[in-house]
C-alpha cells in the first residue's frame, strides 16, 4: 500500500519516523538477569504485556541493556507487528519491541494514534518465513502525517472524545452479548430440569390418560441394546449413571448413564492425514464446534488408509473431545444428524459412542450437552498428564444423563432450539456492531491524520474563543 496522496491541510506534512523520533530497538538483556521478583527495572518483550495503551509487567531485569523512557511509545516489530502501547515508567525493552521517543514537544499520544492509523502499511513492510518483522531502518523510514505542533493536542482530544462516546456503545453491546450468554445457561439449564415446557407427567394428569415415563422408556432402550450386542460372545451390562451431587428430576423423568444410552463406544483412528491426501475424511477437534458438526475444515487419510463398516460415522454418533491441552474443550461434543456423503471416521482425540434409537434421543443429548453441570462432571473428573488433560471412555460411560419422556424430550428440544434461533440471530447483531465499531475506530484515526477532523471549524472556534476571551 503506498503512502497516501490525498491533499493534506495547509501546515501539515508527511515525514519519516526518525524525522521527528528517536527510534530505539530493543535488545535481549542476560538471560540471568530477568526475574519475576521485582529486582531491578520492568521488562516488556512484545505484546503479550501490552493493554489498551499501557503495558503490565510481568518480568523485570536487574542488567538491562535497551531502555525505553516514560511517556515513550512501544511498538511490537515481530510477530505480531503494529500493536502500540505508551511505556508507564523507566524500562528495560527486548528484541520484540522498539521505543519511539517524540521531540519537539510532539504529544506521544499523537505519534500512538499515528502509528495505529498507519499501522496496515507498517505491516505491508514486515518480512520473514518463521515470523513476520520489521527492520530498524523500515521503522525509521515509517511515514506519517505531521500536523502543526498547536494542532497535535486537539487532535489527540478530540480522537480520544469520539472513543469514549464508541466505547461506551462498545460496553453496552459487551453487556447486551454477556446477557445472551446467560439467558442461553439459564433454558438450557431450564432444559434439564423440565422447566421449559409443561413435563408429560402433568400433561397426562391434565388429559387423564397414561404415557410412558422416563424409567420405562430406558428399561425399553436397554432392551434394545442387549439385541443390538447380541452378536457379541458375551454381553456386559453397562455402569449405572453417577448420581452423586446432581439436582432433583421432575415427576416422570430419570437419569441414566451414557453407557446406557448406547450400545457401542470406541477411540478414533490414529492414521495420518493431510489436506491434500485422497483418502477418507477424518474429523478432529476443530471439527466439533458449538456443538455441531463443522464439514468446512477436513483433512483426509492416505487412500491406502480403508475404512471398515463399523469405523464411519452414522446418524446417532456421539463424538467426544477426550483430551487437549486446554481443559475447557474436554467433553466438547457433537452428535453425527445425517449420514456424511461420503464414508467418514474421526481421528484418536475423540471417542464415539453410538447412541440408541429413537432420533429424539438424538436430539435431546445434542440439545442438553452443553449443561453446565454435565460440563462439570466432566471438567471434575479429567485427569492431567504432561500438560494435557485426559477423559477416558470408562469415566464417560458413567456420565448421568436426565432423561425425560419421549414425547417431552421432543417439545423441549423443539422450544430450546426456537430460543436458541433467537439468541443466535441477537448475538450475530452484536457481533456485527461490535465488528463495525473496530471499523469506526479505524475510520477516525484515518480521518484525524488526513486532516479531516482539523479541517472543520472546532479548531477555528477554540483558537477565536481564546483571542475573544
């Protein structure tokens, strides 16, 4: 992206960084000087410290080498570069940053918002295969638009005016999309507790006839499951459900464990695949996704890698993140709606188990998943090796789940999606608004160093108000 040539305000011009600032490249002090102690001066080395405009220490130096002042500001140039903070106090600097030191009197929130204002072209010049960088002499050569020095303060002002009047819309939108996150807890919470829709058991009363209540309906699914393991040599009845610490059920529902909901559960392939590979596609983590499916990123097996019957993924399969660094992703879960096009099977980090028919108990494990306190019983018993956490297939199998008549199942997951649909629909406006407002923000610093903010009479009016006064 070339330098802009729009026309600038009489006054005003474009010049090198180093025209105007001292640049200081940071440079990596002894490694047996840094310490979390507190001994010796705060150390930043990239962005991981920085705020919205001013960084925390987390690590300080008692031999630093590349010293940033206060009131300087900081720049990453490596991986990422362009993001500015304004240095708090006297510092030590490493290799990852660069202070910028304004002179003339030149405000260093001027030369902040200059550089955030010009920061696509700042990074247009990084270079480098591992990561991205900037050298001394492209920083030093970096252009930005200068305006007179009486200018530069109101400048400042009145870019910091129209952020606070953004930001507080931004806060608003933040609280609105908080409140969503809560509401969809509270129906799906609601959910499984029976308290999204009239329970069966007072509908029933209500019409004076009988129905089929939870308890009944999972003595008929244990039948069934016995069939469908009646190939096997010798059946092994499946673990109760942990019961411990879980709310009351209403009247008519009951609790049953994973492994009673299904009838066969197994790891995923170990084979390696690729983008590019022709073989079979494999799901992985990133596959299962808020709890759905996402078809959009495969990798595939080699072609020699064959798919047997039982490995490829039906309708009713429950597929399970089993262990990731990240503990919030274990127990993550997706259940398989309609066969895939084409055969398909799921990588070693997940665990499938396929649930019994009906397809509304298809639904309803996909609908209650995400429950709090199934995410809890899960979160509780990950055990952690080396950095990952782990659940196994035995500790999933006991995993309580309530279980509401058929009928009820149905009504309830036909209400939680329909105010799933709402919460949807509200959280992508927020979404979209919070996106527009990172755009606004752009969009005033672009304006403010084309000199379009000082152009208008503000400025005219304030410097007439002092002469009058």
């Amino acid at each position: 992206m070339s330098v802009s040539t729009q026309q600038l305000p009489a006054g005003w011009t474009r010049t090198r960084l180093d025209a105007v600032c001292e640049v200081v490249l940071g440079q990596s002090p002894p490694g047996r000087s840094y310490n979390v102690d507190g001994e010796g001066l705060p150390f930043f080395q990239g962005k991981a410290e920085f705020g919205d405009y001013y960084p925390t220490p987390v690590k300080w130096c008692s031999a630093p080498t590349k010293l940033a002042e206060p009131e300087d500001v900081l720049i990453s140039v490596r991986a990422p570069v362009g993001p500015t903070n304004i240095c708090p106090s006297r510092a030590c600097i490493g290799r990852g940053l660069a202070a910028i030191r304004p002179r003339d009197g030149m405000p260093s929130r001027y030369v902040l918002y200059a550089l955030r204002a010009s920061v696509a072209r700042l990074r247009e010049m990084a270079t480098g295969t591992t990561f991205e960088a900037v050298s001394g002499s492209e920083l030093r050569s970096h252009i930005i638009a200068v305006a007179p020095l009486d200018e530069q303060n109101w400048i400042v002002a009145e870019i910091e005016k129209q952020f606070t009047r953004l930001e507080t819309g931004v806060a608003a939108l933040q609280h609105v999309q908080a409140n969503l996150k809560r509401y969809r807890a509270a129906v799906l919470r609601a959910a499984c507790e029976g308290r999204l829709v009239p329970t069966e058991a007072a509908l029933a009363r209500k019409e004076g006839r009988s129905y089929e209540t939870g308890e009944q309906l999972l003595a008929r699914l244990l039948v069934e499951r016995r069939q469908k393991c009646a190939c096997r040599s010798k059946y092994k009845e499946p673990v109760s459900a942990d019961n411990a610490e879980l709310f009351p059920l209403p009247e008519g529902w009951t609790r049953a464990s994973l492994g009673q909901l299904s009838w066969a559960s197994s790891y995923g392939t170990s084979a390696k695949c690729a983008y590019e590979s022709d073989g079979p596609p494999v799901l992985r983590i990133p596959n299962i996704s808020a709890g759905r499916i996402d078809f959009t990123d495969l990798k595939f097996a080699n072609a020699s890698e064959l798919i047997s019957k039982g490995e490829e993924l039906a309708p009713g399969d429950l597929l399970i993140i089993r262990t990731n660094g990240s503990k919030s992703l274990i127990g993550r879960s997706a259940v398989v709606g309609e066969k895939p096009t084409r055969p398909t099977t799921y990588a070693s980090y997940l665990i499938r188990f396929r649930l019994i028919e009906p397809p509304s108990l298809f639904a309803w494990v996909a609908a209650i998943w995400d429950c709090g306190f199934l995410r809890n019983w899960v979160e509780r018993r990950a055990a952690t090796s080396a950095g990952q956490h782990n659940v196994s297939m035995s500790v999933l199998s006991a995993l309580p789940i309530p279980v509401p008549p058929s009928a009820e199942q149905e009504r309830i997951v036909t209400e939680f999606e329909r105010r799933l649909s709402i919460i949807e629909e509200l959280e992508a406006v927020v979404a979209a608004n919070l996106q527009r407002a990172t755009c606004l923000r752009q969009s005033i610093l672009e304006r403010a160093f084309s000199g379009r903010l000082t152009s208008a009479e503000p400025f005219e009016r304030s410097r007439g108000a002092d002469v009058l006064d």
